[in-house]
C-alpha cells in the first residue's frame, strides 16, 4: 500500500513537472521574426550592463557567452526581465508581456546549440572522415577515446553553435586559446619538450606535451622557450574537405552530446 | 608568574589605543592606515626580512573570509591585532596566528560594491558600508560605538572605501559615480560620528567650476571618492583623488571640463575648504577614475627641496606636482601603449589626439578603460628614489550610446568597452625615477593580464607584490629580480602591508578568500 502511495506521488509529480514544461515554452514562438524583432528591444534595454550583442557583460552576465547560463528555462528568462532578479543589480524591465517574451526568444537564440538546431547531412560519413580524413580524433576526445592535446569535444553539440563549429573548422584563429597555445621548450639539460601549455607563470610551467604526458617543469631548468602563435587546430578544413564532406562533418560534430 | 605575564598582555591589548601621535609617526611594527603613513609611501621601516633571507619566508597563518571572492581589504594592524574586512563584515585577528577575536556582521547589508579597508583612532575601528553608513566599532569587542549614514542607501550610495583618520576627524567618501550620483567628502568627529564639514565633488551652481558643466549636466555627473588619500600635517591638507564624469562614455551631454573629476584635490582638514586641485583628463570618455592613492615625498626637484606629490594615473600618465600649490612639475607615460594624447602641456594638460572617443561603433584606445593602473597602491622607497607601481599594457574599444539617468543607482555609463582580443595583454610591476619618471627597471608579471595587487617596499630593499594568477612575490627594489614566491593560486587584488609582533616582521596580503601572512622561520 505504502509503496503504491509513493508511486502515485512520484507519477504526480512526473505529471507536474511535464506540465511546468509546458508552462515553460514561449508563448511566440522562437521564430526568426521573434527573435529580431527582441533583438531590437534588447539592444534598446540591456546593452549597458550585458555588453552588445550580449557577449561581453561589463556589470552583468555575458548572456550569449556563458554556459551556465544556457539551461535557464524561458519562463526564467521572462520572470529576471519583468520582476528582475531580486539582491541583484537586474531591475523590472515594465516592457509588455509580449516584449518580454520577443527578448526571451531573442537571448535563446543567441544561446540556440548546435545539438538544438543541428544541420542535415550524412552523420554517418562525418563520422567517418573525423576518425579518418580530417584526422580529427588523432588530437581530440570524444568519450575517452582519441588524443588528449585537443579540447574534449564528447558534449560539443550542446556547448557550442553550429556557427562556431564551422568558424572552428575554416577560419584561422590569431591566438590559440588559454591551454592550447603550442610551446616547445629547450631545457638545460639538452632535452626538448613539445606540447600546449596549460598554465604558466614567473616560475613553473605545466605542459601536456605532443606524448600525451604532462611536463612539471620549473623556469630554472630551462633554456629557451619557442612558443608558437597559429594553433595547432588547421582551419582549412573547407579546402582539405569536399564541400559535402565538411557538411557531414558538421552534421556529425553538431550532435555529439553527453 | 605566568599568570601574572599572561594578565599583563592581556591588559596591553585591552589599554591599547592609537593616538594622534601614533598616527604622525607611525611605529615600525604597526600599520595603522591604508597606505601605512599619512604620506602612503606604504615603506616599512621594518628590516628583518632582507634580500638575503627572504627565501626562507613561509606562510605563518591563513585566514579565511568566504563572502566575497575577491577580498581588496588593506589590513591594519594594532599592538599585535589585525583588522580586516569585506563588504559588510570587519574582523579582529590575533596577528601572530590569524586566530579570530571577534567578528562584525552587518546585518541585511546591500551587497554594493567591494570594501577596501577599515581605519583605526583612539579604541575604535570605522568601516564604510555597502549601505553607505560609516560605523564605528570597539576595537576590543567588535561592538558598534555609533553608526552614522554619509548617504541616502536608497539613492544608491555605497561606501567602499577605506576610511581615512586624521586630527580626530574621520574623512569619508562615496562611490556611485558610474551611476551618475554625484561624491562627495565628509569629515565626521571621531569620537561622536558627528558631520563637521562636507565637500562636493562637483561645484554646484555659483560654485566656482560648475561652469565646467554643459546645461544641467553637473547633476549626474559622478566624481566619486571611492578610494582613500593622503594627508600633509605640516600644511594641514589632505590630498585625495576623484573618480569618474557622468555617463562615462557619452561626452556630449557633458561638454567642457567637468570639474572636478578626474582630479586630484587638496582640501582644508580642518574646514573642508578647496586649496587647490589638478585635473588629469578633463573631459574624460573613458571612465579613467584618478582615485589612485597620491605618494606625498619631500625631494629635490630642479636643484631645490619641493614638497612633491606622485600620482600615477589609470590614463597612463605619471605626474609630479608641487603639493603647496598643485603646480604641475612634470609628467610622462609610464606605459608604451598609449594613443589618446601625444604628451602634456606646460600645465600638465593633455595633449589629445582627435578621434580616440568612444563611437557607436567602437573606436580603438590605449590604454583601455580597465587602464593602465588602478586602485592597487604604488609605493615608494626613499632611499632609492624609486616609485613603484603595477603597469599594465594593453588596448580596447570603447563604444558609446545614449542613456537617461535613472535614479537610485542604476548603470549610467552609456555603454561601454571592451579589451581588444588583437592585443595582449601584460601586466608588469615597474620602478621610475620619481623625479623624472624614467623607467628603471620592470618586472613582467608572467601570465598576468589584468589587474592584481598593489606594492608594498621594505627598508631591507625588497618590494612584495602579487598577480591576478595568485602568485605573491618579493623583488629586489634595486633591480626588480624575483627573489621569492608564494602560490596562493587566487586572484591577488589587494595591497600588501608589513608589521611585527613580538619582534617577528610579518607581511599579510588578502588573496582571494584569504588573508595570508608570512614570516621567517623561528630557526632562520
């Protein structure tokens, strides 16, 4: 008896929350329309505090930029913009309801994954030219399997847009980002170390080097220190590629998730 | 007997009590002010720990404080007890151990703001508040002797600077200025917490300087006093520097001078009267606050002893003036990135390059907003002539739009900046000449790109300093080599301070969450 009252409970509550989904959804819609014309409302209304185009907050969250932010359901978004976010320099808006929700659709579109959205093409064969022709996973991870001088990509879907992706495959980068800048180290004792460096300062060095080991070493030991500006990522992934298979890369990329 | 020695000290710490006298001539062991002396030389008489030895130093004690992660509390330290706080909270350590003697808490405090130090008279503690009240504390129990408010709370004021003790007055200012709340000065009586004079940081109308003002623009227009300052007993004038104009970024509806942000001012202590002042940017559209603590230094300048002031400025450029008349003496950049002026007037007036404002579109500036130095303390050793400071290099693009004033302390920055990704950042700590601001030597702050501790300097020739990756440091004052380190491994925005205890030299920094001290090993 007991347990079937408990699993009523929890029926309810499953019921309850499928319903606080519901709730959850935009009224408008996420349309293109919508989202525009949010947009212009948040460019009229946010920008001094969440930074132009929401992607660098200078007295509030980078809305665009930041993972953390991205699970924060629309009716979240809604409530921060027309009570604000009590203890917080966030205010009311007082735009109308309908306002309000053209801005959520505009900040999750700003937010959209590529696992939310993910482009059509041969999944498959993309697979196929990460672990082959792109040779992708010679410095990439994708659930513990692959090299380790890369970032993990096992959840790249959900934390990245398509955009990025491609941005990420095509377009040359001038400065690699923190913990992937190639570095090669002359020590003193005539060994030579080869690798991303992880973290650095006046006097220690951490370097996972191209062996997939890490490097501890001290400013003391060393000789001299070549770093490279180019990452190691190649960005000509739409010449090295057909123009399909880079779009079946993508497709492949796009819905890796955890 | 023990019994009787143990009653003895604790008598000492209950009797102790920091004079006027004290506070003229500070003694080595104690750090009663923001920037250990009425002059903020932040140069420690203290000589135990030397070029030689500072490689043994070790952390003594770590004291953690959890509700804010980025602590920029000076300490002071009183016949062995340390005062620290955060926004809200003042503590009382035992300074030999870090052990906590009592706690304040202000209770439903805002949360506005950093805090950047207590200061210390007579038996009481004074704190600057989120909520922008100034409170006095017992010192031996953490109890509160008064409460006094410098501002409306509800206007948006917060109080995060480091009250500034002098004459029995306690001086202290406001910040807000980025939300158009225009700062002020106030000196309250020390005992009673009674307002004895205000200044306004900008001239209302027939005050001489509100002309600098466009229209009605001078009602918003910022100035805050967010900082702390300097005093000179002898000419009775303290000496402090004001923050921003109002919206930072939108020069237009602010035309002329606006006076008088961006400035250094001396006033009266006594009355509150203006003696005289220097503005480094007038005009300014990139939120260059000039609170950064001015060094007072009696030194020979073209062949004569000049009572001087040296005041490195977040716009890039080190000035040294004649602190009897604020007469310019000399200025140079102490930065290589710079592109919005060409150099300085006679005056000490910049010379600006036309086109580097803020655009609806973003314009290149060098430095950026973030600037080229900030509220971390230079400091300065007299015996070699050296004022060292934390540099930083690096451009950004600064944007502009239109925005309305809101009232109760709402963003009136009409719009803002951002760091340009094209340019790397660096931060250095580097040592100049203070007469002519040459650059002695520099210290690259490997890894570090914005802003970390300020400096303290020690008359065994050593300056400490710490970055934004939590690296704690000591180098050598002559030539700038590293000579010790201490990982603390967070984020490093405070200002180092000296003191002793029992004979034993310490030095403390709030890293992060922690107040770190460090002494030499018993054995050394």
């Amino acid at each position: 008896m007991f347990r079937a009252i408990v699993l009523i409970i929890l029926l309810a509550a499953a019921a309850w929350a499928q319903r606080g989904v519901q709730r959850n959804t935009n009224p408008l819609g996420s349309s293109p329309e919508v989202a525009t014309a949010g947009r212009a409302l948040y460019n009229q209304n946010c920008t001094n505090c969440h930074g132009l185009d929401a992607t660098a907050g200078d007295r509030a969250p980078a809305l665009a930029a930041q993972r953390s932010y991205n699970r924060t359901s629309d009716q979240d978004l809604f409530d921060a913009l027309t009570k604000g976010i009590p203890g917080t320099g966030m205010p009311a808006l007082g735009l109308s309801t309908d306002d309000s929700w053209r801005i959520v659709a505009y900040i999750r579109s700003l937010r959209a994954s590529a696992a939310d959205f993910p482009p059509k093409g041969d999944v498959a064969q993309g697979e196929a030219i990460y672990n082959g022709k792109g040779e992708c996973s010679t410095c990439h991870t994708i659930g513990g399997r692959g090299g380790l001088i890369g970032p993990d990509l096992t959840n790249l879907g959900a934390r990245s847009s398509v955009r990025r992706i491609r941005e990420a495959l095509t377009v040359a980068k001038p400065h690699p980002p923190a913990g992937y800048r190639p570095v090669t180290v002359h020590l003193k004792d005539g060994s030579m170390v080869r690798g991303v460096l992880k973290n650095e300062n006046n006097f220690s060095l951490q370097i996972l080097g191209t062996d997939d080991q890490l490097h501890l070493l001290s400013s003391n030991e060393i000789e001299r220190m070549v770093r490279d500006d180019a990452s190691l990522m190649p960005s000509d992934y739409d010449t090295r590629l057909a123009a399909e298979e880079l779009t079946n890369l993508l497709a492949y990329l796009s819905r890796l998730v955890r | 007997m023990l019994r009787i020695t143990l009653l003895f000290l604790v008598a000492h710490v209950a009797l102790a009590q920091v004079s006027n006298q004290d506070l003229l001539n500070p003694p080595p062991e104690n750090w009663l002010t923001y920037g250990g002396s009425y002059d903020s030389q932040r140069h420690t008489k203290l000589d135990e720990i030397t070029p030689g030895n500072v490689k043994n130093l070790q952390a003594a004690w770590i004291f953690p404080i959890t509700s804010t992660n980025r602590l920029q509390t000076v300490p002071l330290v009183v016949d062995g007890v340390m005062y620290v706080s955060a926004p809200n909270e003042v503590y009382a350590l035992d300074a030999r151990s870090g052990r906590e003697i009592w706690q304040y808490r202000r209770a439903n405090g805002l949360n506005r703001g950093p805090n950047r130090g207590v200061a210390v008279f007579g038996n009481l503690v004074y704190v600057g508040t989120p909520d922008a009240y100034l409170v006095a504390l017992d010192a031996r129990t953490g109890t509160v002797a008064w409460e006094t408010q410098i501002a409306k709370t509800s206007d948006g004021y917060f109080s995060p600077g480091a009250p500034f003790v002098a004459d029995g007055k306690v001086i202290a200012g406001v910040g807000g200025g980025d939300n158009g709340l225009n700062g002020w000065l106030d000196a309250y009586d020390a005992e009673t917490g009674k307002l004895i004079w205000r200044w306004y940081t900008i001239p209302r109308p027939g005050e001489p300087g509100n002309e600098t003002w466009a229209g009605d623009s001078w009602k918003t227009g910022g100035g805050g006093t967010w900082l702390s300052g300097s005093y000179d007993p002898e000419l009775g004038l303290i000496y402090w520097g004001l923050g921003n104009p109002a919206p930072d970024f939108d020069g237009d509806i602010r035309k002329g001078d606006n006076l008088y942000t961006e400035s250094v001012v001396a006033l009266d202590l006594k009355t509150g009267k203006l003696k005289w002042h220097f503005q480094f940017t007038p005009h300014d559209v990139h939120d260059w606050d000039s609170v950064e603590i001015p060094i007072l230094v009696d030194a020979q300048f073209n062949g004569r002893m000049r009572k001087v002031m040296a005041h490195a400025d977040r716009n890039g450029f080190y000035y040294v003036l004649d602190r009897e008349t604020g007469e310019f003496l000399h200025g140079t950049p102490f930065i290589d990135q710079l592109n919005w002026a060409t150099g300085l007037t006679p005056e000490g007036r910049p010379i600006r390059v036309p086109g580097v404002e803020p655009t609806l579109t973003g314009n290149f500036v060098c430095p950026s907003t973030s600037g080229a130095t900030n509220w971390m303390s230079p400091a300065y050793n007299p015996v070699t002539g050296l004022f060292y400071l934390a540099a930083k290099e690096g451009c950004g693009v600064s944007f502009k739009g239109r925005q309305e004033f809101r009232p109760g302390g709402f963003d009136f920055k009409a719009t803002g900046y951002i760091e340009s990704p094209e340019e790397p950042w660096q931060m250095y700590v580097r040592a100049l000449d203070l007469t002519t601001g040459e650059r002695k030597w520099e210290y690259m702050q490997v890894n570090a790109k914005s802003y970390g501790a300020g400096l303290i300097s020690t008359a065994s020739g050593l300056i400490f300093g710490g970055d934004d990756q939590g690296t704690f440091a000591a180098l050598d004052a002559r030539t700038g080599a590293p000579l010790w380190h201490f990982e603390t491994n967070y984020r490093i925005s405070a200002s180092p301070i000296s003191y002793a205890v029992n004979g034993h030299q310490y030095v403390a920094v709030a890293a992060g969450v922690n107040i770190i001290a460090f002494r030499l090993p018993d054995t050394n």
